[in-house]
C-alpha cells in the first residue's frame, strides 16, 4: 500500500511539474510575440496577456515594415502611422521586384505609379527580349512583347 501511495505521490508530481513546464513554455512561447497561433492565452493572467498583446504588436510591426510580406502582415495591429510607413514599404519593396522586370507575375503593377508602371513595363520588355533571343527557352519566351524585328531575330536564334 505503502508503494502504491508513492507511486501516486510521484505521478501527481510528475503531473503538476509538467504542467508547470508547459505554461512556462507556454508563457516564453508567448512573450517573443512571434508565434501567436501557439500562445494559449487562457494561461495567461491579465499582465501577462498584456504583455503579450504588445509583444505581437512588436513583432507584428517588425514584419510589416520590412514592406517584404504583406500577407504575414496583421494590418489591424497597426495604428494608422504605422500603416501609412508600412504601406510606403511595400510600395517600395513591390517596385525592386518590379523594375528588375525579371518576375512579370510577382509584381502587384496597381502599387505603381503611371511613371513606375512604363519604367517596369520596359525592364519586362527587356528581360523577354533577353530570354528570347537566347533561343534556349521558346516556351518562356513572349512573343506578344516582341517587335517584329525582335520576333525575326527570335525566331532565327531558335533554329
């Protein structure tokens, strides 16, 4: 009997050391305000959830300011200068993708102004033109964007 009631003694410590250990981990996990969907915020006390809001507003901002991925931005943590700064970020990231003209479909052309859109509509003419005349890849080639002294030069460069 004696063993039994240890044994027990050690199983319900072994219990609340583990839950202990997981709202430790739980309470880490949540402070670095990184990984919101994994933050068990019922475990939380008032203070703590305090703390935590404005660690994942921290980290939200970090994000979203780098202008480098929108869709990981919660715009709706944002105060409306933050959103103004972090709009101006994609914009700005949004026009080094696009003025490469290497990546047509990575580049969102309603952020660009009339002037931006021709500058990105020549580099994509550009880089075509470029891919084209290699003659290696026809099938990435778009012919529509070609002059049709381009297309001649093409066209022999693929035989």
């Amino acid at each position: 009997m004696k063993n039994l009631s240890l044994t027990f003694c050690l199983g319900i410590a072994a219990l609340f050391g583990g839950v202990s250990a997981s709202w430790g981990n739980n309470l880490e996990t949540c402070l670095s305000g990184q990984f919101p969907t994994l933050c068990n915020k019922s475990l939380l006390t008032s203070k703590q959830l305090t703390q935590v809001q404005n660690a994942e507003r921290a980290e939200n901002l970090k994000t979203c300011i780098s202008g480098q991925f929108p869709t990981l931005c919660n715009k709706s943590l944002l105060t409306s200068k933050q959103l103004t700064q972090v709009q101006n970020a994609e914009r700005a990231e949004n026009l080094k993708t696009c003025i490469s003209g290497q990546f047509p479909t990575l580049c969102n052309k309603s952020l660009l102004t009339s002037k931006q859109l021709t500058q990105v509509q020549n580099a994509e003419r550009a880089e075509n033109l470029k891919t084209c005349i290699s003659g290696q890849f026809p099938t990435l080639c778009n012919k529509s964007l070609l002059t049709s002294k381009q297309l001649t030069q093409v066209q022999n460069a693929e035989k």
